[in-house]
C-alpha cells in the first residue's frame, strides 16, 4: 500500500524497544538541533551532541533547549569529527550517525572507509522521501549524496537499496522508475540503454521485489494525464514510490527543486551500511531532521525483530 504522508514513518520508528543513542556530529546547527530534540521529546532517540562545546551551549541558551536532556562532548584539536563518532558506535556508546554542521565529504569518508568496517556486501546509498503539492502518494529518490555516476550494476544496486528501504517502511512491491530525459532508448544517451537493460534483466531474473519501469521521463512519472496525452501505454504512471536516478547531480536538483520551489516535505538517510544513518543538508527544514531521525529509528526497530 503507498503512503500519502509521513506518519507511517514515525509510527514505524514507535516500535523501538529504546531509544536510538545517536551522534550529532558538529552539532552546532540550530535546524538539526530542533528536530532532533523533538525525536528526543517524542521517546525516539537520545543525543550525543559532538563538536565545539561552547558554540553548541550557546546554540542551546537560544534554542530554549539547554535543560533537556542530551550528553555534550566536546572534540580534542586535530581528532576527525567523524572518525570520533564513529568510534563511539564501534565502543557501544552509540547506535546511529546524524551529519550536523559538517561537510557532506568529510561526513561521509570515513564512513565509507573500509578501516572503519562500517560497510556491509550492499553499495552505500542515500535514499531521500519527499512529499510534494500534486502527487498523492510519499515518493523516494536515489542516490542524491553518495555515487557520482553509477554503472548498470550500481544502479541496480540503489534499486535493491530503495526497495529495502520501503519494504522496511511498510512497502510491498513498490513501482519504481528509472528515470531518463526521455521514455524511448537511444544510442547518443547511454543512461536510456542501461535503464531499459536494467529492466530487461529485473524481467528475466527478477533481483528485487518490485515493479520497474524505464527509460521513462519525468512528466510520466508523476501523472496519468501526461501519459494519456503522449500515448504512453503504462498503467502504473502517477503511482509511482520510487525513482532512481542516471547521476547523483539529476537527484540532487530532483531533490532540490522540489524542496526549494515545489514545497516538498523531505526526509533522508544513507543504507546499505552496518548502522542508520541520517544525512539532512545544512539547510534543511527542522521537520526534515526530526523525519531522517524517525526513518533511522525505523531502520533500526526492523533490526531488532
């Protein structure tokens, strides 16, 4: 069944048996702070506020947040922000990563650095849920943060990622697009070969559980009547949950345009590691920091079963 808002995602994240101990790491970002403090207040998550000790309580003083309850650590000069925190998980202190004030890059390195033993036989991925003005049903995108360019076999990696994902959220075969400028394959775009090979090989010998369509062009995404009028023969335009994109800069104006000047609601996290993980950008909505922190809850309330 698809879901028309977000609150499938809080009340999946409800099903923890504890809060989710998570690591701010540079906390010192009012918008993160709020809606990490609302997880907190909601039972969700315990924070471990990490960065610069005095600009975070300051943060708080203005926040009105500074007598709740949160653990403040501060970091020696010349320790890897990331590198603390995610030691910290390696130590039992922590369950889940939320990227405060830091650089995407230097966030995202040493999680995706082998030493640190945080990756697992699946592609490290970002999956962004947006709900937007016009289409009625929660709609995901992949991967907007993390690979560039991905080849035939990333892809249907980001696929089984997203599929993941929304079987975790509640999903059963789900109708996922892979999106391209146009619906019809041509030779002088590669991305439209490699889409309609990728949904060749989903029909001979199925990889996930889900419904694939592409090449297929945005407008068909999103609406029956765009379909009808170009006579494109797809019973499934207008419902789909999910699109993966050719490259990460597709996903990230996707994903921008649609926040900034469509008014989307948005959430995010990286899978296809050992840990949840929430990534929001720096200027990110709070409401958007409070859902990342719920779809990770989710994340791990599906671990415990």
């Amino acid at each position: 069944m698809y879901k028309t808002n977000f609150d499938f995602i809080v009340d999946k994240a409800k099903e923890l048996k504890r809060p989710l101990r998570v690591v701010i790491v540079d906390a010192a970002c009012e918008n993160i702070l709020q809606g990490a403090f609302e997880a907190e207040e909601r039972g969700i998550a315990e924070l471990i506020l990490l960065g610069d000790e005095a600009k975070i309580t300051t943060m708080l003083k203005d926040l009105g947040l500074i007598s709740r309850k949160y653990t403040l650590k501060a970091v020696p000069e010349g320790i890897n922000i990331t590198q603390m925190a995610i030691d910290m998980v390696h130590d039992g202190l922590a369950d889940a990563l939320m990227r405060g004030n830091v650089q995407t890059r230097e966030f995202l390195l040493p999680i995706i650095d082998s030493k640190n033993h945080l990756r697992t036989d699946k592609l490290i991925t970002q999956v962004t849920l947006l709900k937007f003005p016009g289409y009625d049903r929660v709609l995901a995108v992949s991967d907007v943060t993390v690979v560039v360019q991905p080849d035939v076999p990333q892809r249907k990696k980001i696929v089984q990622n997203m599929v993941g994902l929304l079987e975790v959220l509640g999903y059963e075969h789900p109708n996922i697009a892979l999106l391209a400028l146009t619906e019809r394959p041509a030779f002088h775009m590669p991305d439209t070969i490699e889409a309609q090979n990728i949904v060749r090989d989903q029909k001979e010998k199925p990889f996930v559980d889900a419904n694939l369509v592409g090449p297929i062009s945005y407008d068909l995404i999103v609406s029956k009547e765009a379909a009808r009028l170009k006579g494109y023969d797809c019973p499934i335009c207008g419902e789909f949950d999910g699109i993966v994109v050719p490259t990460l800069l597709t996903g990230n104006l996707l994903v921008k345009s649609l926040q900034m000047n469509g008014h989307a609601s948005a959430c995010g996290v990286v899978v296809g590691a050992k840990i949840p993980i929430a990534l929001t950008s720096r200027s990110d909505t709070k409401e958007r920091a409070f859902l990342s922190l719920c779809a990770c809850a989710a994340m791990a309330a599906d671990e415990q079963k």
